[in-house]
C-alpha cells in the first residue's frame, strides 16, 4: 500500500514540474497574497490603538484606512491572478492530455471506458490546479500563523503561550473531521460518475430501450443507481452533521481561551481591554489559517489521484510515427503488393489470428470471407496498424509497416465499414473529413454522385451545408452510410478497405453504388469483407479465413475444388437466395 502512494506522489510531483504551467502567474498572485497578508497583520494592533479612544488621532485613523484599502487592493489582485491562473493551468495541462489521447494505440482504448477518460480531460486536469493554489494559500496561512504569534508573544507572552495547548487540538480535529469528509466525498464523487456514466449511455439509445420494452427494466437500474448515489449523499450529510460542530468547537475554545484568561488578566492589570479585541482578531487568523491544513490535505489527495490517471495516459507509449520511407515509394515500386508474414494476433489472451501468410495483390479485387468471428475484421484492423501483430510482420514490398510513418500510411487508406460513423458538422464537413487539402465543391458533387447520396442530399433546405447531428443521428442509416462511402471515394486512397459497406443500403443504392464501385476500384488494392458470397465471385482473390487461419486462397472456380468450408458457405447462400427467391415470387 505504502508502494502504490510513493507512486502516486511521485506521478503528482512529475506531472507538475513536466507541464508547462503559469508559474509566473503563480508566483505574481502569491506575492500579492502574501503583501496583503502583512498589511493586514497590522490591523489588530491599529485597531486595538482605536479601541483605547485614539479614533480622533488622524494618523492613526489614515493608518487604518490606508492598511484596509491596501491589504483589501493586494487582496483583489491576488484573486485575480488565482482567476486568470485557474483557467490557464487547465488549458495547459488539457494540451499535453488530449494530443497524447489522440494518438493512444486502440488497445488502451478498450481498457478504459469513454466517460473515464473524458474525465480526465475535462474534471481531473482542474484538481491540479486546485492543489497548487491550496499550497500557496498554505504557505500564506503558516505565515499568517507565525506573525499572529509573533505580534501576540510581543503584546502579552501569557496569553499567548496559553493558547498554544489549544492550537493541537484544532490540528487534530482538522484533520481528523477532513479524512471523514474528504472519503464520503470522494464517494459521493465516485457515485456522481456513476450515474452520469449511466445515463450517458441510456439516453442516447432511447430507441433501442423502446423497441424492446425495456423501459420499466431500465427505471429500475436507474433507481437503483440513483439510490445509491443518495445513499452516499446521506452518508456525507451524516459526517457533515457530526463535522461542524466539532469544527465550531476548535473556534469556540480558542476564543474562549481567549476571553477567561484575558479577562483574568485584564483584573490584574496585565492586559488591556483593547488588546483583548486585538487578540480575538489574530486568533480568528490562527483558527482560519489552520483550517488550510485540512483543506490542502484533502484536496491534495484528489489531486495524487487525478495525477496518477493523467500520468497514466502521458506515460502510454503512443502509436509508432517513425519513418524511414514513405508509403508511396514502397507501394508505387516493383509489384506493390502488401504481405502478411507469419501473422498471429491475440486479444486478452485470446488468440485471434493464428500462423497467417498472406499476400494482397497491388491493384485487384482482394475478399476475405468466412464464418463470422473468424478474424476478417481483426485483419482489417492490423492492416490499419490499430493493432501490431504480436508475432510476425505486415510488409508493403518487403518494407516493414512499422518503417513507414503511421499518418502517411492510414492516409493511404479509405475504410468503410457495415456502420460507418459521423462527426457533428455538416454534411460537407463528413465527405471532406480526412482531406488535408482544399476540396473543390465539384469533387464534392461528383463524390456525392459516385455514392447516390445526391439525391437525398439537395431534399436538404441547406443541402451540403446540412448538420448531421451528434454521430449523424438526423440522418438514416442508409444516409449514412452513403456519406461514408462518398468521404472513402473523395480521398482517392491507393488501398480501398470495404467491410460489408453496402449492407445496410437499399437495392436501388446498392446498384448504383456498385456501378460507381467497379469503375473506382479498376486498378486500385481493394480488399473486401462480404458475407454475401455473391458479391465476391469476380473477385481477383478470395481468401477464406476460419478460426484464425487461411483455409484457402484463389479465385471463386478454385476454392469450390478445393476448399470445403467455401463450398460449404457457397452452397448455404445458394439456399438463402433460393428462398429469398421464393418470397418474391409469392409477392409478385
């Protein structure tokens, strides 16, 4: 346990003095604070002066006047700064966060749920800046302790050293009430996550719950869910109910302290009246300057966690961007072609792909078929590079791809898949995502028109400049999809990746697009997932996957002869046809 908080600070402190952060901004607010702290120092002993009858003296009364709108103008500076560093601290510390998220490999992904990892960007980064500005108000409130003291000991060393007993007891409840309040309200935190993580996900698959009749399933879980959050809620309460009055307590002894023994020595003449008053004022500095004790802690505690998650992501080796040559000059050169050599791939100690040697021919038609689960989708995704094979090597002409600049080789690459994705924006913004350069509005068009998306794109008022919503959610599936294969045309890629790209289209676009299809795809590697058999019988090559390994390469006429689990598959999609066939019949 001792290890794992070592570690913790230790990732604290190394992301702190790591990020660029405001320190100029700090140190100009601490200076402020620290000013204002001595001006106002002297304000008991200038008011105990006015309390002894001195409030016609000018020089006294400009004194007080001087001392309070001075300390109350250092005061408002140091605020300012602490509002102009907050902000500031936080950009910074997001800056080094999202470019080192962004560039994760997807296995990290897979391991942390989104609302984490928002999380880390948009609430952890603030507790950062939280701590540090507690520390400064730290350092101030321990100066504003010891110059109490020190003016205290000079005005009556009796009282003063009568009130030092008392200063323990405050740090123990401090402490103690701040460990019990800070632990219910880390798990009311916690809860708070939890809830939001919950409707998070449900509202946005309102129509999943609906079609299904869920609804009276899913008011339960979110009862539940909310019950526990108020159960920790009630819990905090409980600790809070406790937690004042023993926080009064440490207020209500040194002030009495203060009083009994000062009114004792008041009697016997040692003491004035108004230096009584002057050491209620310096004793309410100690009792708000010891409560920074238990405010740093707590928050500190928050803040080692949230560095410990933040260090977490900027300690994830990112994607490998190394280039020793460019995608083109090992494509364009010799016969182009793309191997997977000695290829086995597992998932959690899953193995995927096992032993698989194969090679993709530089402009054909490649399909990969088989059952599903076979790993068709896991080739596609090494061939991105979103996984690296755990044994062997992908090669583009004997080049390794681990040679060749990621971004230069996934720009290479158009993908689309069964369910292709969207980004809020319009839906211009969607058919150019991913194009670095300016797109004229006619290569928009004619993508457009390649993917029968014109059509239902000018039904818009706005019509290219239409918003898509959040993941295209004002768009139909089929809208959609077509959207996605224009965005995978409009980038001209030299490898073509299609997974089951035209499942989700009606007969009428799936006819239209394959037109455009076969006169984009003459000359240029595509590689194809298809359950649909039908679709990959002019295919140059068909490799047939099953349980991770290639049972079978060749042409359609091949594999009948000589791979059993594509005939097998051939003839069961003769069936479906044969009964798809039969329906239709009935209906004409």
């Amino acid at each position: 346990m001792q290890e794992e908080t070592t570690h913790s600070y230790k990732e604290f402190f190394g992301l702190i003095f790591k990020s660029k952060l405001p320190w100029h901004l700090y140190l100009f607010g601490f200076i402020a604070m620290i000013a204002s702290t001595t001006l106002s120092l002297q304000m008991p002993v200038v008011t105990s002066k006015i309390m002894e009858g001195k409030i016609f003296d000018m020089d006294i009364v400009f004194k007080y006047i001087g001392l309070s709108a001075a300390a109350f103008g250092l005061a408002s500076v140091s605020a300012f700064f602490v509002a102009v560093t907050a902000p500031a601290a936080k950009r910074s510390l997001q800056k080094a966060i999202w470019p080192k998220m962004i560039r994760m490999p997807m296995s990290q992904y897979n391991k942390q749920p989104s609302q984490q990892l928002i999380s880390r960007v948009t609430i952890d980064t603030g507790f950062i800046d939280s701590v540090i500005s507690d520390f400064k108000s730290l350092l101030n409130a321990s100066y504003g302790i010891f110059g109490s003291f020190a003016i205290m000991y000079s005005m009556n060393a009796k009282l003063t050293l009568a009130l030092l007993p008392v200063v323990p007891y405050i740090l123990i409840v401090t402490v103690v009430v701040g460990k019990y309040t800070q632990k219910t309200q880390s798990r009311v935190q916690g809860q708070f996550s939890g809830v939001t993580a919950f409707f998070a996900e449900r509202l946005p698959r309102v129509r999943l719950i609906k079609s299904f009749g869920k609804e009276h399933e899913e008011i339960a879980k979110g009862h539940d869910c909310l019950k526990e959050q108020y159960a920790a809620e009630k819990k905090r309460a409980f600790v809070d109910l406790f937690a004042e009055p023993l926080r009064s307590s440490t207020q209500a002894i040194i002030q009495g302290t203060t009083l009994v023994y000062g009114s004792y020595l008041i009697r016997n003449g040692e003491l004035k009246v108004s230096e009584v008053i002057a050491f209620f004022m310096y004793v309410a500095f100690i009792h708000n300057g010891v409560l920074q004790y238990s405010l740093f802690w707590n928050n500190l505690k928050q803040a080692k966690g949230a560095s410990d998650k933040i260090a977490t992501i900027l300690n994830t080796p990112s994607e490998g961007l190394e280039r020793k040559t460019s995608f083109k000059n090992s494509f364009e050169k010799d016969e182009g072609k793309i191997k997977l050599e000695n290829v086995s791939f597992s998932y959690e100690n899953k193995t995927v792909l096992s032993n698989i040697n194969l090679t993709i021919p530089k402009g054909k038609l490649t399909a990969i078929v088989g059952p599903s689960g076979g790993g068709k989708s896991t080739i596609f995704s090494l061939l991105e590079r979103f996984y690296e094979p755990n044994v062997g090597r992908i090669l583009v002409n004997n080049t390794p791809a681990e040679e060749i600049h990621l971004d230069e080789w996934r720009k290479s690459i158009a993908y689309v898949s069964q369910t292709s994705p969207l980004l809020s924006g319009t839906i211009r913004d969607n058919i150019t995502y991913g194009i670095d350069r300016a797109v004229s509005d006619e290569e928009v068009w004619e993508a457009a028109v390649q993917a029968d998306a014109l059509d239902f794109i000018q039904e818009f008022p706005d019509g290219f400049h239409t918003e898509v919503g959040e993941f295209g959610s004002k768009l139909s599936g089929g809208q959609r999809q077509r959207i996605a294969i224009a965005r995978a045309l409009i980038k001209d890629p030299e490898i073509l990746l299609l997974d089951e790209a035209m499942a989700s289209l009606d007969a009428r676009s799936e006819h239209e697009i394959e037109k455009s299809f076969k006169e984009i795809m003459s000359g240029r590697t595509t590689i194809m997932i298809a359950h649909d058999l039908n679709t990959v019988k002019d295919a140059d090559q068909i490799i047939v996957i099953d349980s991770g390994k290639v049972s079978g390469v060749g042409t359609h006429k091949e594999l009948l002869e000589s791979t059993s689990i594509y005939k097998k598959l051939v003839e069961i999609q003769a069936e479906k046809d044969a009964k798809l066939g039969a329906i239709s019949f009935q209906e004409v």
